[in-house]
C-alpha cells in the first residue's frame, strides 16, 4: 500500500461514527485505480447525448436525469457514493470488542473498496455482472471499459453503444429494488463474519493503545491485498444470474427499433477482455446463463402468480441457485398452496 493511505490511516480507522467507513472505501478504490482521469476517445461519431436521450425518450418515469462518462476511478467512486443510501446497519457486529475504535466500520469500508475497485477495472458497468445496487440519477459510464467492449464487436458502433447503454439504463434503474440488496447483504454478513474471526485470530499480534505504525494493522488485516471476490461472489451466482437475465428481457423490451441481438451480444460473457482477473467469474455466471433463461420462460409459460416485479421487490422470491436449476421447486417454495 502507498504512503498516501498509511499518512491517513490511523484518522481513517479511528474517527468514523458510520457503520461503513466510506472514506477508507473511497481510498482504497482510488490506490487500486491509478490511472489518469483525461478521457480518450476512440468511437468520435458517436453522439452518446443523443443516444442517452433516444433512451430516456423510451421510458416513462425515469428518475434518472443525466449521464457522465467516468474512468475507472471516477465511476468507483459514482458507486461508492451511489450505495450508501442503502441500510448497512444489519452488517454492524455490536458484540465484537477489538479494542480499537471503530475497527468494525473500517472493516466494511475495505471490502466494499476493494469489491469497488474489483468492478471499476473488470466490467463495463453494472448489467456486466448483474449487480442491482446503486441508486442515482447519473448514469454513469465506465468509459475505458465500456470503450472496450465496443471496439470487440464488428457491428455499427451506435447499435452497440445504444444497446450497452440501454442495459446500464436498466439496470441502474433496477437498483430501486431493495430486496437483491438485502439478499447481498446477507451473504456479505456471511462474509464479513469470517473475515472479523480471522482479525481476531491475528490481532494479538499488535498492541492497538500503543502501537506506532499503521501498517502492522494492514499486514494483520487478511485478503487487504488480495480481496477474495470468487469466495464473495460464489453464493450470489446464481440470484447475479437471474438479474442479469431480467436486464435483457427488459433492454429488449425497450429496444423494440433494434436488433434484439445485438444485446445478447454485447451482454455475452464468453467476450471477455484479455488478461482479465474476472474470467473465472465470469464463466461461471456464463454457465448458467441458459437456466436463468429457462427460468424466466417458466414464469411466462406457467403464467406465475408473480410478477418480475414482486420477485425484485421480495427477499423470500429471489430465487437459489438450486431453484434457477430446478423452476418447480422455487414455485413449490413460493406458489403453491401448503399440503
């Protein structure tokens, strides 16, 4: 880590009153993303103001307003500023004495930060992975990435740009939905637990009143450096897929003047970037892909009690892994009556 966040660290972890310490977050995105923040831009006749209008032109009641292309660390930190509306309290482990002020906060802060800085530099946005989160009125554009993504495809480059933008429109008005991040933040809790367990198991190690240097904490600290997102990940595939699923019913319901295809193109994990640390992730939300979308076909064809809606608005309707798998056995769960 640089000397720019051990000059801050002990302000950082001990002056926080948040149950997410969003400083430290935002410090972390910014050191894992150093790059310049001047933009280039190699698709020059694309007219993204008009693209962006044409969208917004085609739903009703949008509240988002305008949209910004961002570099990496710019649109790290949109999200991170994007997220924070949500209630976190339900991660905040009250029982838990380390001994050091608000240590619990700043555990949080350097998992979404490095989860952050994770997305920043491997998708596109946030339809890539199917992350329902942040609620903003910018649409923001991972412009690098997204830039990217464009130039893998031989297709009309507005085409492209329309049906990437209209899947980051969707989604991020998908964030809306409080029960995908319920369904997240039980899992990070889940994750945040073993994370704390290890703390503890190293923090004897260091003598919180009277230590001198910052960095013993960060070294005592497991996965700073190496945030394990495939162990983050992992319970949430199969809920990740489905979500992504709805962003392209809903994309090629807005499309109606474009070729349906072209979002299943640009929204094919199977394109991925070269030498991308995601790939493994990026696979196995791939490889059920099919089964989301048999999933979605169950819900038509047996014309379900529940609404794409009512499912996005429930915790308890979010469908497994096991019942995106298996569609009988989610509507068993969910549908019918108890015998």
């Amino acid at each position: 880590m640089s000397d720019d966040i051990f000059s801050q660290l002990f302000n950082l972890f001990s002056n926080n009153d948040d149950e997410v310490n969003w400083k430290l977050a935002k410090q972390i995105n910014n050191h894992l993303n150093k790059e310049e923040n001047q933009l280039t831009f190699s698709n020059k006749e694309v007219n993204y103001e008009e693209i962006f209008k044409v969208i917004k032109l085609n739903i009703s009641d949008s509240e988002i307003l305008d949209f910004k292309l961002l570099s990496k660390k710019q649109w790290g930190e949109w999200f991170i500023d994007s997220i924070q509306h949500f209630d976190f309290s339900k991660l905040s482990n009250n029982n838990i004495d380390f001994g050091f002020g608000n240590l619990q906060s700043s555990l949080l802060g350097m998992q979404l930060g490095n989860l952050t800085s994770f997305l920043a530099k491997n998708t596109f946005g946030l339809s890539h992975f199917g992350i329902l989160l942040p609620k903003s009125n910018t649409l923001a554009i991972n412009y690098q990435n997204f830039d990217k993504r464009v130039n893998q495809f031989d297709v009309n480059e507005n085409e492209l740009v329309m049906a990437l933008m209209t899947i980051e429109y969707i989604a991020l008005s998908m964030g809306k939905y409080e029960a995908p991040f319920q369904f997240l933040i039980d899992k990070l809790n889940e994750s945040n637990s073993s994370l704390i367990s290890s703390f503890q198991d190293n923090s004897s190690k260091i003598d919180f009143e009277n230590f001198t240097n910052p960095q013993e904490i960060m070294n005592s600290i497991p996965e700073m450096e190496n945030f394990n997102l495939e162990t983050f990940f992992d319970p949430i595939l199969g809920p990740l897929s489905f979500y992504r699923e709805v962003i392209k019913v809903r994309s090629k319901e807005l499309l109606t003047f474009l070729d349906k295809s072209v979002v299943d193109l640009v929204m094919d994990l199977s394109f991925i970037f070269e030498n991308s640390s995601s790939q493994g992730l990026e696979q196995k939300l791939a490889s059920y892909e099919d089964s989301s979308k048999t999933f979605i076909n169950f819900l038509s064809d047996s014309v379900n009690v529940f609404t794409l809606d009512e499912i996005l608005s429930d915790t308890n309707l979010i469908p497994s892994l096991e019942e995106i798998l298996d569609p009988i056995a989610w509507a068993a769960r969910t549908s019918l009556p108890p015998i």
